[in-house]
C-alpha cells in the first residue's frame, strides 16, 4: 500500500499576492510613522525618512537575497538561526515577537486614530477611556478571529492594498501638482531644523515607517517559484514604500494648505508639519495631510481615515498572526518551550501561542495608556520617562524591535554568504569582494556591513533618545535569554551551542518544495562539485 | 512658479515630482508583475499554445463502428475554452453491394441521434457544432477526405462499439485513421470498469 506525503503549504501565493501580503504590512507604517517623526525631527523630517530610507533599502537587498535563497515560512528568525545558530536565532526571533506584539497594539491604536477622523468621539485627547476601550476591544476580536481560525484572505489584502496604492499616487500626485512650493520647503528646513538630539530621535522613529517587509519572507513558502518572484516584489515594495515615505515628508513640509491650519494649545499659529506632529494629531497625519489636498482633498476626508483605518487593522492583525506563527516556528526549532507548538483540536489554531502574545501586546497598551486614563501616572510618567507615553511609547519600542532582528539578519547574511557559497542565489546584493573562505570561493557583501553599521546607528539613537526603548527593549530581550536558557537546560539542549541539523539535505528539500527545480539540481551539482575537489586535496 | 492663488500653487518642480511620483509608481508595479518565465512555465505555454493550434477546428467522427458521445463532450469544452469550430460528422458505410446512395433507414435514424445528442452536447456547453451525415464506401476515407477540405487541426474519435472488434484493439478505422492522418487525432478510450479517479462497485479492482 502506497503512503500518503505529508501535506505541504499550496503555493498559491501570486506576484500580486506576495507584494500586497508585505504591503498591508509596511503600507500601514507610514500611516503611523509620519506624524511621530514630524513630531519629533521637525523640518529636518525628509532627511530622517532618507536616511532611514537608504537603511532600509539595505535591509530590503538583505531579505531579499536571504528570502530567495531559504524560501522557507520563518522569515528573519530562521536566517539567523541557520547563519549564526540557535542562541542568536533565538534573541532574532524574541526581537521579532517584540515587534509583533507591539505591532498590535501599536496599529489598533492607530487604526482609531483614525476611525477618530469621523467619529470624534474615539478622539484619545478627551475621551481616553473610549479610545481605550476601543481599541482593547479591537485586541481581542482580533485574537479571538485568529483563534477560531479566520484570517483575512489575500485577496482582499490585494484588494485592500491596491485601493491604498492608487490612493496616496493620487494624494500625493495632487498634493505636488496643486499645492507644493520648493521655496517653502526650503524656508521650512531652514527654519525648523531639529537639535541633534530631536534628530537622532526622528531617525530612530522614521525606521517605524519601513518595517514589515520580513511579511513577504514569512509567504515564501506560499509563493510560486520564490527564487524568481520574491526578488521582484520584494524591490516593487521596497521603492514603493520609499517613494511615499519621501514624498509624504517633503509634502508635508512645503505644502500650502487648503484650509486654515488650527492655533496651537497656546493660541499660537503653527504650521503643517507642527500640527501633524502633535500627540493629538501624530497618530492619524496621513488623514489630515490628504484633506489639506486642493480639491482632492474635499472626497479624500472622507475616504482616507477609512482605508487607513482597514489598513492598520490588517497590519494589527498581523501582528497578532505572525506573532503566533514565529513563536510556533522557535517552538518547533527548539528555541521555545513546547507549549507554543500545541494546537487547538478543533480550530487547528495555535492557541497558546496566541494568547500569550495578545496578552503581552495587551499590557503594552495598558502600560502606553496609563497616563492619558490617570493623572496621576500621568506625572509619574513625566518625571520617569520624559513625558513618553501612549503611541510614542508604543513606536520606541517597535522600532528598538526592529533595528534589533534587522542588526542580527544583516551578520547572519555575511555568515551565510562565508558559510554556505554552495546555495545557488538568484539575487545577490551587488558590491560584493571576492573571497576564498575555508576552501570555497565567497562572495563578501560591502552592503552588508553599510546596512549593518546604519541599523546600529538606529539602535544606538533609539537608546540614547527613548527612555522607555532603552529600559524596556533590553529587558524584553534578557527576560527572553532567561527562558531561553531555563528551558534549554530542562531539555538538556546546548546553552551557547546549536544543536546539529543537516543543513544540505534541508536546503536540499526547500528547493524541491518551493518548485526551484533547476536550483535544486544547480545546488546538488555545486555540493558534488564541492565534495569532489574536497576530496581530490585530501589525496 | 506656474500659478498661485489662494486655492492652488502650481510649481515646475511640483508639477515634474508628482509626475515622477506616477511614473515610478506604475512602473514599479508593472515592471514586478511581469517576471521572466520560468523553464517549466516555458513548457506549460508551448503546451497551451500547441493546443490552441490543435483545435483550431474540430471534426468529432461518430459511426457504426465508433461511439463518440463521451469525446463530444471533451471536445465542446475544448471548443468552448479554444473558441475553435466544431464539426460532427456521423460516416455510414454504404456497402459495394448497395449503390453509393442508397437508402439505409436504420443506420440513418442511428446517425441522427448520435447527432442530436452532440448538437445537446453542444448546447449545453454554449458552443455551436455544424453536423453532417456522410455515406461513404470507406470511413476512413471519408473522415480523412473531410479533414482534409475543412482544414481540420484535430480529429477526435471514440472508442470502437461493443461487438465490433476486428482484430485490431482501437479497432481497426480508428487506428487506420490516427495512422494516416496529417493532423492530430485525439481517441478516447471508455475504461470497462469506470474511471481511474472512480471505481464502479462491483468491478474486479474496487476493494
């Protein structure tokens, strides 16, 4: 009697479907993103998102390479784990669970933002117990979705997400045409150029704006021929999301509005990009930019706090998805307890997964909203961490998340480039220097290492301007490394050390498995090819 | 500046970056949803595009000796994906005995309700099928002559009628006919005990 294969995830995923996947993701971040950074870099803002941007582009080059080389469902946690084993594949994976968690709360947060657009009464400035309620609400529906087993489909995030493309085209294309003047934006950058310290602190907040793309390195299992297809959406997302953020930050810092801009709290007159970064305003600034559009502007009120408001809600929910997904993968690879692998018997969900993640995401909503719902915590915060709170909190640590696993995915790819030369790369990084490394020609990647040096700039700046980041994200990971090694030692599995797995025979499978056929063949070519040299310098 | 008034500032570098803003927008997108094909994509394609040519125009050959309903069916829903052209032709056999246009009212009511049921076929599958009776000393002859005048991309023949075997297993016109023919011949074949995706209950190889 024949044997049945295990079943495999279908490979369904559609060019179309892998960019939008990672774009519900990282289209909802500028949403939130650009009010934080006019915030805080003022008219220095589109040199943040620049050289935010040139990072990113760095960190997208690396996903990209790495994602078509391991088309496996794992993303940035898996990459590490296999470039520098398990102890790092470990903090990687526990800096992306950080960043999930907080993804929740983060983006449900911002999704009422701004539903508040339209219903004023969902405003966080007078009504902090509504818009708390809210979004707690949100939370958990969107968990209890994921328990019972439904998730959005792709396509309506392809629906979702192409709706939003053509939207802020539109803002923005108008936006240029009717109401930018490069005098102002110069006079702007001129006037309003941050301290350095405001400046470092817009840095570290616009890489808020970029994060997400591991979204399409997490599909890569799902998409047809990933070699081929994930280098493609992968760049379409990475210039696409730069093109807005650059365009957005520019506009909003020499546009001449539609209609009057409000006084500030003192009566003062102020200007666009003042009053899009205000802690009223900074979590819904794409919604007011867009009504400040001549003519386009009087349909986009309407519209635009409605698709942000789905878009962030997607994002959320994939915070909630891919922080339940990543845990459940470690679980599986031996770098989390083996209660994170344990599935509901009827809803096949990860259920502890899930709970445990919603419910961490759900004390980082409490500790964020703490001081708009007390006074009282309120001061506390105010002489404990600078007046941070609520979404500033929220984005210091995603973003300490997020420069911590993209630091880590960045040696990972060097290591993996020295380590493992055999792996056929349909995308390579260009700027590489050729090297001969235990025996095996290699390609060492320059861009690597510039990515690497900027994503620690970005970590060093999110520790020396964030107080909450600089508390809040090491103890996130040390807490991490505790359990880590508690759980290792009861399992009598390697502390410092990886545990040995057959790294040839797995990327053997991977390629089968994701249909790179003439890949596969290329590495097992490369492997015979290696061993045979090998072999013939023994003698 | 363009123009300026209190609604709307219009500016060359406004004006040349929103163009920008579209132009490497679209261009981006359509540049990401059109990736060279893969080697079996390539494959797949020529597949797809040797079929579109292969029925390009269908003859489906019913006669005495073959039994074509189940090939009609799989040729309307070819037809009806290709948007070929359609023809069923019922051949009888008029005998040396019998002038060439003799009247043979049994096999003539046979032939037109072979033809009925593949102009229903036909219907059904929301395509249309030109039908013709064909009285010839020779089959295949007649069935090659046809394919012949109507440029036909494609024969299609059934399976050989119970009880007709003539020593040749496809039956000997329809393997005269996928022998001698100068285009593709599609014969389809009835299993005896079902499909391979069904098993009838009862047959040898159901459990």
């Amino acid at each position: 009697m024949s044997k049945t294969s295990q079943p495999e995830l279908r490979r369904s995923v559609t060019p179309w479907g892998s960019f939008s996947w990672g774009y519900s993701d990282v289209g909802a971040d500028i949403f939130v993103g650009l009010g934080l950074v006019l915030g805080a870099a003022a008219g220095a803002s589109n040199v943040a998102f620049l050289f935010a941007g040139i990072v990113y582009v760095c960190i997208g080059l690396a996903y990209t390479e790495l994602a078509a080389t391991y088309p496996v469902a794992g993303g940035g946690q898996y990459f590490v784990l296999r470039g520098l084993g398990d102890i790092f594949g470990f903090i990687a994976g526990w800096a992306v669970l950080l960043d999930f968690t907080i993804d929740i709360a983060l983006f449900a947060w911002s999704c009422v933002d701004y539903l508040s657009e339209l219903l004023p009464v969902l405003n966080n400035a007078p009504h902090p117990w509504a818009h708390f309620i809210v979004v707690l609400g949100l939370m958990i529906g969107l968990c209890t979705l994921n328990f019972i087993g439904v998730r959005e489909s792709t396509a309506f995030n392809g629906f979702v997400s192409g709706l939003d493309i053509i939207s802020e085209t539109a803002i923005l294309t108008l936006g240029f045409l009717f109401a930018f003047s490069p005098h102002l934006l110069v006079h702007t950058m001129q006037t309003s150029w941050p301290t350095p310290f405001e400046f470092m602190k817009g840095i570290s907040l616009a890489i808020v704006s970029f994060v997400g793309l591991e979204s399409i390195s997490q599909a890569a299992e799902e998409t047809q021929r990933p070699a081929s297809i994930i280098p493609r959406t992968s760049t379409a997302l990475i210039l696409t999301i730069l093109i807005f953020a650059l365009s957005y930050a520019n506009l909003a810092l020499g546009m001449h509005t539609w209609h009057p801009i409000p006084l500030d709290a003192h009566g003062h007159p102020q200007m666009l990009w003042q009053w899009l970064g205000n802690t009223d305003n900074n979590g819904k600034a794409v919604a007011l930019i867009a009504k400040q559009v001549p003519y386009w502007g009087a349909i986009a009120a309407f519209y635009v706090p409605v698709l942000g408001a789905i878009l962030l809600l997607i994002s959320s929910n994939s915070g909630v998805f891919g922080s339940s997904r990543i845990a459940y993968a470690m679980s599986k690879g031996g770098l989390l307890p083996s209660i994170f692998e344990r599935v509901h018997p009827r809803f096949r969900t990860p259920t502890v997964s899930l709970l445990v993640f919603t419910s961490v995401s759900i004390l980082e909503l409490i500790f964020a909203a703490l001081p708009s719902l007390d006074p009282n915590m309120a001061a506390l915060y105010a002489r404990l961490f600078n007046g941070e709170s609520g979404i500033d909190f929220l984005g210091d640590l995603y973003a300490f998340g997020a420069a911590t696993s993209y630091s880590f995915v960045f040696i990972a790819l060097i290591a993996l480039r020295l380590t493992d030369p055999l792996s056929p790369r349909k995308f390579k990084i260009p700027l590489n220097i050729p090297v001969n490394f235990r025996g095996e020609r290699a390609e060492f990647p320059v861009i690597a290492v510039l990515g690497f040096i900027g994503i620690v700039a970005i970590l060093v700046f999110t520790m020396i301007t964030h107080p909450i980041g600089r508390i809040a994200g090491p103890s996130w990971i040390v807490l991490g490394l505790i359990l880590y090694f508690i759980y290792r030692k009861r399992k009598g599995l390697p502390l410092l050390h990886s545990h040995k797995r057959d790294w040839r025979n797995e990327q053997l499978e991977i390629l089968r498995r994701a249909g790179e056929l003439e890949l596969m063949d290329e590495y097992a070519a490369n492997l015979k090819a290696s061993d045979e040299r090998r072999a013939k310098a023994a003698v | 500046m363009i123009y300026h008034n209190d609604a709307v500032t219009i500016t060359v570098a406004g004006v040349v970056i929103a163009a920008v803003i579209m132009v490497a927008i679209v261009a981006t997108l359509w540049w990401m949803l059109h990736p060279p094909a893969s080697f079996v994509q390539k494959l797949a394609r020529e597949a797809e595009t040797e079929l579109e040519r292969m029925v390009g125009s269908v003859v489906v050959v019913f006669s005495q000796e073959i039994e074509s309903n189940h090939m009609m069916a799989l040729a309307a829903k070819l037809a009806s994906g290709e948007k070929s052209e359609l023809l069923a032709i019922y051949v009888i056999e008029v005998p040396y005995t019998l002038p060439p246009d003799a009247a043979m009212p049994v096999e003539e009511r046979a032939a037109l309700d072979a033809l009925g049921a593949a102009e229903t076929i036909a219907t059904n599958t929301d395509v249309s099928v030109r039908t013709d009776i064909i009285k010839a000393r020779s089959t295949k002859q007649a069935v090659l002559d046809l394919a012949k005048r109507e440029k036909a991309n494609l024969i299609v023949l059934g399976s050989f009628r119970e009880g007709k075997y003539s020593g040749a297993p496809l039956g000997r016109t329809i393997e005269e006919i996928a022998a001698d023919a100068k285009c593709d011949v599609l014969i389809g074949v009835e299993g005896k005990h079902g499909t391979l995706l069904y098993e009838e209950p009862g047959s040898p190889a159901s459990p």
